[in-house]
C-alpha cells in the first residue's frame, strides 16, 4: 500500500487535485471579498445629453394638456419639421411621416423629431433650417387672428355670412337645377352685397345689420343678385334661342318661363320675381344661368374661362355687351370701396371664392360647371 501511495502515479494525480481545490477556493473566496467590497463595481457615466433629454422632458410635462386649436398647431410645427429633416435625411423623416400619417399622438411625433434633432445638434446647416421655423413659429403668435383679406374683417362681413347662411337651400337648390357651383353664384353675390352695405349705410343701419338680411336692389338693378331688367330678359331669350352663341340645350329652356302670356304681365312678374324680399331663388336663378351663358360662350370661341372664377365674375358685372371672348381676360369691373379702400368687383369675388370663408355651407365641386352630371 505503502508503494502505492509512494508511486509517481499516485501523486501526480492527487497534488493535481489538491491544487485545483486550493485554487479553486482561493478564487471564489476573493471573488466574495471583491464583491462585499464593492471592488467590482463599475463606475457608470452619466450621458453627455443628459440636461437635454430632461430640457425635453420638461417641455413636454409644461405643455402636454392643450385644446384642438394647439393640436392643430402642433401638427402643422411636426409636418414643417420632417420637411426640413426630409431634406438631410430622407429615410428618417419618411418613418416619422409615416407614424404620423397613422394618427399617432402629435407629441410622440414631435419626441421623435426631437430624438433626431439632439442627434444632428451639431450639423449647422440643419440646425440653421431648424432655426427659421422655430422663429417664423415665434412671429406668429405675434400675429393678430385677423382675415388677411382685410375686407372681412368688418362688420358687415359677419352680417353677410349670417344672411347668406340663411339661403343655403336656395342656392343649393339653383346649383342643382343649373349645374353651377354654388360656391361660384355666391361669389357674384359677395360682390353686389359688399358694395350694397358699403352704399346704403343708412338702410344698413337701420334694417339690413340688425336684421341679419341681405339687401334687395329695386331700382336700376334687381334683387340680391343686382341683375339688371335688360340682363334678365337676355338671360330669358337666350335660353330659348338655339341660335344664341350662349344657348344652353333643351333642358334648360323652361327654367325662367312665366304665368303670364302678355308683355305686360311677363314685366310685372319678372319684377316681382327678382324683388322678393323674402325668397330670393330667382336672384340666385338668373346669376347662375347668365354664369353658365357666357361660360358657353367663350368655350365656344375656343377660350374656356370655367376655371376663372375672377374672370366669370367680371363678365357677371360687366354684363354682356362686354363679353368678348379673347385670350387673355382682365379682371375688373365696378369699383367698391369699402372703407375707402378701392376692389374690382372680379378681385373681390376671386379673394372669397378662394379665401376658405363659408366653405362648410358652400364648397368647391368636382368641377364649377356641370359638377352633378355623371360621367
């Protein structure tokens, strides 16, 4: 036994392990010492962006409640953003778009341009863009909430859009029947009312403001509308005359037939028609169908004007002696003065039919002609 424990084929073995355990324990009992002693701890850094993530941070915790006028503006700040990152870095600003365009919340929108923006804060040509927004934002909230169309700012605008809402169903109703866009018959109707208020101050005063109406012309021109009689009784025959260059079709030739069969009694009701202080459908009528004459006519001599909605309204008030068909139109017609300030009838008409106002009772059509027919 002796020899064996003696043998060299004992011993390797056996200091071999022994060893081993020793080593072993040595390690795992420094290894307990280094960690009740902290000595395994590593340092840590604190982030070099830290003070700006909590700047962000801060913003959003001051500024996360607002109303849907702020959202709105928000969302409008997020889209300028991404069109300004779309430039340097297109593949980001698309999957931030893209996030947007699926209703996420404004504010995850504007962390993430934010993520980005602290990423790029030293690229200067981007940080420059950024900058041009943030100060063109910072300008408008000096701005006043004002029309920029300066003219609708006064009162008698408020009063016109009250009046006018109440003869929605009416010009709906001849937009209809005629295939004119309503939107572009209240267009000539701005015209004609603004002058009429700025004009008739007294009668303004007195009934047309208090009462919420618009005013009824009875003297030279008639109705709402101001259609002279000459105009009304040339919108008459036109339709009737499949020889007029502003001839219709079929269809419309009995919209504007009457009661009566003898002259007198044919003036009296076209009159009558046109001055009715409670129910101005005619007025509406006979804009619409004069619109749609001369927009025939000029499409005939081979210059459209349906997409000129200035150029349309000053041939409304111009009348048609002056409708001459040609390849460059000029936009016209009365003057109006409202508060002093000098408009063409056609620039007034053209700054409302694209200025927004009274866009929920009459909006833009497919097309200004023709817009209910199929095909």
């Amino acid at each position: 036994m002796k020899k064996l424990f003696k043998s060299k084929w004992f011993k390797i073995p056996f200091y071999s392990l022994t060893f081993a355990f020793a080593a072993i324990g040595f390690f795992l009992t420094v290894s307990y010492t280094a960690i009740r002693m902290g000595w395994t701890k590593e340092g840590g850094i604190v982030d070099a962006n830290n003070r700006y993530f909590q700047e962000m941070q801060d913003k959003y915790d001051q500024d996360f409640k607002v109303d849907s006028a702020t959202m709105v503006q928000k969302r409008y700040e997020a889209m300028e953003r991404i069109i300004v990152l779309n430039e340097y870095y297109p593949q980001n600003a698309q999957y931030i778009l893209s996030v947007l365009q699926k209703g996420a919340d404004e504010y995850e929108v504007l962390r993430m341009l934010d993520a980005v923006d602290l990423q790029l804060k030293d690229n200067k040509q981007y940080q420059k863009a950024l900058s041009k927004i943030k100060f063109n934002a910072k300008r408008a909230k000096e701005v006043s909430n004002l029309s920029a169309f300066e003219w609708m700012n006064i009162a008698e605008w408020k009063t016109f859009k009250e009046a006018v809402s109440k003869d929605k169903k009416l010009i709906d109703s001849v937009s209809k029947q005629t295939g004119v866009e309503g939107r572009l018959i209240v267009s000539c109707l701005v015209g004609e009312q603004i002058r009429l208020f700025n004009s008739s101050r007294e009668a303004y005063k007195k009934w047309i403001g208090p009462l919420k109406v618009l005013s009824v012309e009875s003297q030279f021109s008639f109705g709402v509308t101001g259609i002279k009689e000459q105009t009304a009784m040339n919108i008459e025959h036109n339709l009737k005359d499949p020889g007029s260059i502003y001839y219709l079709g079929p269809k419309y030739e009995g919209l504007l037939d009457f009661v009566g069969q003898d002259t007198a009694a044919i003036n009296k009701e076209r009159i009558d028609r046109l001055t009715d202080f409670h129910n101005h459908y005619y007025s509406y009528l006979y804009a619409a169908l004069f619109l749609k004459q001369v927009k025939v006519q000029w499409e005939k001599e081979g210059y459209p004007i349906d997409k000129r909605p200035e150029i349309l309204a000053t041939l409304f008030n111009v009348g048609y002696p002056q409708s001459k068909p040609k390849p460059n139109p000029r936009v016209g017609g009365s003057t109006i003065k409202i508060y002093e300030k000098p408009y063409s009838f056609g620039a007034i008409a053209y700054q409302f039919y694209y200025s927004g106002e009274l866009f929920d009772l009459f909006p833009f059509e497919k097309k200004k002609f023709d817009w209910n027919e199929k095909g």
